[in-house]
C-alpha cells in the first residue's frame, strides 16, 4: 500500500465519497489539472494566516502555552476580558477547562465555541510573531 494507492479494490475507490477528493489531490503529482484544483506560486510579501473553523477545538487547548510563554498569554486574557462580559461565564475557564469537566463539555456548545477559538487562535498567533 502507498499514499498514491490505498488498498481499495478499483469499484470501492470509484465508489467512495472521498474518491474525487482523492483524485484532486493526486493530480498535482501526475502533472494533471482538475477544475476543482487551483494552483499558483508565491509572491514575496506578508504572510496570511488561516484560522480554522470549529471542529478544531479541544479541552484545555493552550493551557500548558498560557501558563509559560507571555506573549500567548496577554491575547486570550486581552480577549477574555471583553467577551467576558458578554457571556454566562468565563470564556477564559471554558478554554482551558480540564478534559470531562462541565466547563470542557461547554466548548461543544457553538456559543462558548466562536469567541474561545479566535482567542485561542490570535493567542497563537502573537506566540509565532514574538
């Protein structure tokens, strides 16, 4: 088995959801183009950074990095502190919450989700920028 050839039976690979995903991601290394495929080079200039959605989050995100690095610590406290106020509680415990507690359980809610991923996300970025 390969990363260009998973173990499927051809029917199976040709049947599966995933198979056009697949062959989108094949082509590069084929020297071939599909219309769901862009392409292009990099150009000097700043970077972009890309903040993901919220199936990325997981209890105690960025605890051990808050307690140690300063520079991620100022922007999740710099957020907590405005979106606070705003909440039934703290989005500060909800991101750090201990793994199976009732505050990590809040994180699979979608509005304790949306401001404590951003403010884990710009955390993570002012570590990178430091």
């Amino acid at each position: 088995m390969s990363p260009r050839h998973p173990a499927w039976p051809p029917d199976a690979r040709s049947s599966s959801p995933l198979y056009p995903f697949v062959q989108a991601l094949r082509a590069p290394a084929e020297g071939r183009s599909r219309p769901s495929l862009h392409t292009g080079t990099a150009t000097p200039g700043r970077p972009a950074f890309l903040f993901t959605g919220q199936g990325s989050r997981r209890a105690g995100m960025g605890r051990e990095l808050h307690e140690f690095f300063p520079a991620f610590t100022r922007a999740p406290d710099a957020g907590c502190e405005h979106l606070d106020p705003l909440m039934d509680g703290s989005v500060r415990a909800v991101l750090f919450a201990v793994p199976e507690s009732a505050e990590a359980g809040l994180l699979d809610r979608t509005e304790w989700t949306r401001p404590a991923l951003p403010a884990f996300e710009v955390a993570l970025f002012r570590l990178l920028e430091s």
